[in-house]
C-alpha cells in the first residue's frame, strides 16, 4: 500500500469475498478504546506513546522498513511482532493487529520465504509462463551470476539496490531468491490450510500473545475491474487486464504467466474459499481483522446529511464497524466534533473511529475528546426530532446529536 498518495484517506479493501462480522471479545463503548490508527514509519520504530493512546493500532508492512530491509535476511515479519510488543507494553488494553497478504507472497516475511525457496512447495505459486520474453525481470541481476527464479514476481512495492520502495544499500537479501512480488496459488487446498493455521494462526501472528488481529491486503479478480484515480494511468493493475487478475500487482502480470480466463476465474474462487475459511478461522480464535468490518470515512456532507441518517446511518449498529476522520491528513483534523458525533450516534459494540490509510507519516492527531467517558447508549439507536434534520441519542454520560440544517455536531456530557 505504500505507493498511495498521503492525499488518499479512503482505504483501499479487497474485493469483497467476506461477510461483516463480529469479534468473540467483550465490546466496549470506552471512547479511547474505541478508537484506531494504521501508523507507519518508513524509517525506524514508530513512537509507541502516540500508537498506544489507541484503542485499536494496525501496523502496516512498511513500518520500519528501511531497518528490515537492510537484514541479511529481511525480517518484517519480526520486526511487526517486536513493534506490537512495544504498543502492549505501553498500553496492555490496546489491541494491534498486524499486516498480511493472501494475494502476494512477499519474500521479506520469514514463514513465506521458506516456502518460497523450497521446492517441495513450488505448486503453491504461479510461474512465469516458459521462454519469456516477460514484461518484469525475473533475476536480480545484482547478483553474480543473476539470481533467479521462474515463480512469477514484479517489483512494483519491493526494496531493491540501489533504491527502491525501500533501498537496500548492497544487493536485497531475500533469502534465496530474488525480491519481488510473487503471488499465491489459492487452486491449491494445502496452501490454505497453511495460511491459516501457521500465516495467520502460527507463532508470528495470533500464536504472539501481543497480537489481535490482522488487516489482510489485496484480492483478485477474473474481470477487468475499473482504474481507480491513484493506480498507474492509464492501465491500472492487473486486475485490469481484460480477464482480471491480483490487485497492485504489473498490470501484464496474467500475460507474464500464460494465464487464460479459466485460469483466473478459477484463482479467484480459490481466493474466495480461503478468505471466507480465513475469516472463521481468526474469528473462532478470538482474533478479528479490518477486512471483516464496515468502514467509511467521516461524517456525511451537509447535503446528504439528512437523508443519510434518514437511511444508511442507521445500519451500523448492528455492524463492527470503522469510521475514519474527514481529511485524515490535515492538520488539525477539520470536522472532529462532527465526525465524533456522527460516530456516536451509529455506533454499536464494536465500533472505531480514527485513521485508515493514509500513507507512511508520524502525525497522527489524538484529539482531547477521544479520552473522555460518554458512558454507554442508553437508546439503542438514534431518532430525528420530528422531520427536522435534526438527529439525537442518549448517552448515560452525554446526549450527542447532529443539525444537518447548520452541519453541526454537538456532544454535551453531563
């Protein structure tokens, strides 16, 4: 995710393959556990006394990259654990959920590497299609002789030498292999189970007691999906390609591979059977991840205000949900007291409001209202005074409600 302009505070989600949900752990309606922060340091070790003042924080790949990058081997799967022990020993009530890939193999977390440098596992990868010519190289020619691999990888989000997406200060160090994108094979029964019960089950992820959770990246597709605004202009990525294919992955990545459309329909719905088996699996093991919930992003514009809690608005409760800040980079954040009361007018048990993406910074605003105590709803949810546009609810320690007419939020507690 790391290439996304800081400008874009919408988060980028898979494709959708899993039902909203819940977390087996017991809700809460403290506003500062309720809150939640995807932080990133390109550099180094992220402050730990800003991260653990949320609720929820959701490391991203990135952090810290250009210190694992530099490991002989890399070592970001480890570097995620070491951060999120940091958080917890600062907060223990905060929950940190890590970053994960279903789509891409990437070769600088540990328990990838290993499959992908042994042969024995070569079927859990797709290959690039036989005597080339591809549109990305498959050696690292950095290395005498090159170093190379015929599992398909791109270098589109990848440390390389001299520079890169993080820049290595002499040749990567994948472990074996070149550095690169590579990407699973979800047609394979035994690459899930192994996904599940050591990727994300296993020692690193929901086996670390500092861990909660997870945010699981990328998707695929077996047609040509639009091109979002900050994606490569004009072609997107593959999941461009007319026949589909993995999201932020080289838009000629089906053509580097040979695939057909049956190929790709068929990947996708072995995508689809692992994150759905994925998502019961976390859950069943108290854990959760950003993908199972419903996320939008601030509070709804005077134009659509009424009719928004007049309708939309009033499916949240039942959801987990996640509600990002409006203009999550400026500073100071332009409509806390409205996104705030928007927040806790939808909300239900499981709800948090804070930052999505928004790129590799160390600003991330913690305004004063989100440490005081509201209570708990004493409505279930919120009702408009007559046809006014004006929408309230109760709190045992606060009534909050929202003018649509003056676009004004107000939280008064007492």
């Amino acid at each position: 995710m790391s290439h996304i302009p800081l400008s874009t505070i919408v988060l980028i989600t898979l494709i959708a393959s899993v039902s909203a949900s819940v977390p087996q752990w017991t809700p809460t309606y403290s506003m500062p556990l309720s809150t939640i922060v995807m932080p990133c340091n390109y550099s180094g070790w992220f402050d730990t006394n800003m991260t653990a003042q949320f609720g929820v924080v959701d490391f991203d790949w990135s952090n810290a990259k250009q210190m694992w990058a530099n490991q002989q081997p890399m070592d970001c799967e480890e570097r995620l654990m070491t951060q999120a022990a940091m958080v917890k020993a600062v907060n223990p009530q905060a929950k940190v959920w890590v970053y994960r890939n279903l789509v891409k193999a990437l070769p600088w977390f540990s328990s990838v590497r290993t499959k992908i440098t042994d042969p024995a596992y070569s079927g859990w990868f797709l290959k690039f299609k036989p005597n080339g010519p591809y549109h990305v190289p498959n050696c690292d020619k950095n290395y005498n002789p090159p170093l190379c691999s015929d599992l398909y990888h791109d270098q589109d989000q990848t440390p390389q030498h001299p520079s890169g997406d993080g820049s290595c200060t002499k040749p990567c160090d994948c472990g074996g292999v070149p550095c690169g994108e590579y990407l699973w094979d979800h047609r394979n029964d035994s690459l899930r189970e192994f996904l599940i019960n050591e990727f994300l089950l296993g020692p690193t992820g929901l086996g670390d007691p500092n861990v909660s959770g997870f945010y699981l990246d990328d998707g695929w597709a077996n047609t040509s999906q639009p091109v979002a605004p900050w994606e490569p202009q004009p072609m997107g990525f593959c999941d461009h390609s007319p026949i589909g294919g993995a999201t932020e992955e080289d838009y000629r990545c089906t053509e580097d591979m040979g695939l057909t459309q049956a190929d790709t329909t068929a990947i996708t719905d072995g995508w689809q059977r692992t994150m759905q088996a994925v998502q019961k699996a976390v859950i069943n093991a108290g854990g959760f991840a950003w993908q199972f919930t419903t996320s939008f992003v601030g509070a709804p514009t005077k134009v659509t205000c009424a009719s928004w809690f007049r309708g939309p608005g009033k499916s949240y409760a039942s959801q987990a949900t996640i509600m990002q800040f409006t203009n999550a980079t400026q500073r100071p954040l332009p409509a806390v007291n409205e996104d705030l009361a928007t927040f806790l007018l939808v909300r239900g048990p499981y709800a948090w409001l804070g930052y999505g993406w928004v790129g590799c910074i160390t600003d991330y605003e913690f305004p004063s209202q989100l440490s005081q105590d509201f209570g708990k709803p004493t409505e279930s949810s919120y009702s408009e005074v007559g046809t006014s546009g004006v929408f309230t609810r109760k709190w045992s320690k606060a009534t909050v409600s929202f003018d649509c007419n003056a676009w004004k939020g107000s939280v008064q507690t007492h």
